[in-house]
C-alpha cells in the first residue's frame, strides 16, 4: 500500500488552524466595569493614588473577583462536562 504524501500534508494544512484555534483560546471570562475601564482606572476613578493602602485593596479585592469568576466558569464547564458523560444519551438542555 502506497502513502499519498502530499494528500496527507494538505489535510493537514486544512486541518491545523481549526485545532490551533482550540489550544490558543481558554476563554477566560473578564471583569470589565461598566464603562469598559480596566482594574487600574476603577480604582483610581474616586482619587485614589496608586500605591496608596485604598488603591492596594481595591486592586486585591478585583483580583480576588477575577479569580472567583475564574473558578465559577471552570466549575460550570467541569459540570457540564461530568453531565455529558454521565448522560450521554440525554440532550443537555440546562441553561445553568
């Protein structure tokens, strides 16, 4: 049996964006204040001077919302995930 070489190079070619897309992308959920501002600028919007205590605690306490955020997308997908293979037949119509 004969191996098509170029064949198997352009299906990879094809191929190998669509799963690099996959590894690049976590899809990290972001906190973003409501007027699209980062962390730096909520903190400082009531003058508050950076490296100030009030400015170190608010930078901790964004962080510590980003982490929970984090954990809860994590756990929402583990969740999902556990259902899709403990319910393999069953359509998952959870809009949790």
């Amino acid at each position: 049996m004969r191996l098509n070489l170029p064949a198997y190079l352009i299906a990879l070619a094809l191929i190998s964006p669509v799963l690099g897309g996959c590894f690049l992308d976590k899809g990290q959920p972001t906190l973003v204040n409501v007027d699209g501002n980062d962390d730096d600028a909520f903190c400082q919007r009531n003058n508050v001077k950076p490296g100030s205590p009030e400015y170190i605690a608010c930078r901790k306490d964004r962080d510590v919302q980003a982490n929970n955020a984090n954990a809860r997308a994590d756990r929402r997908q583990r969740d999902l995930g556990e259902d899709m293979a403990n319910h393999p037949n069953i359509p998952n119509n959870n809009s949790r």
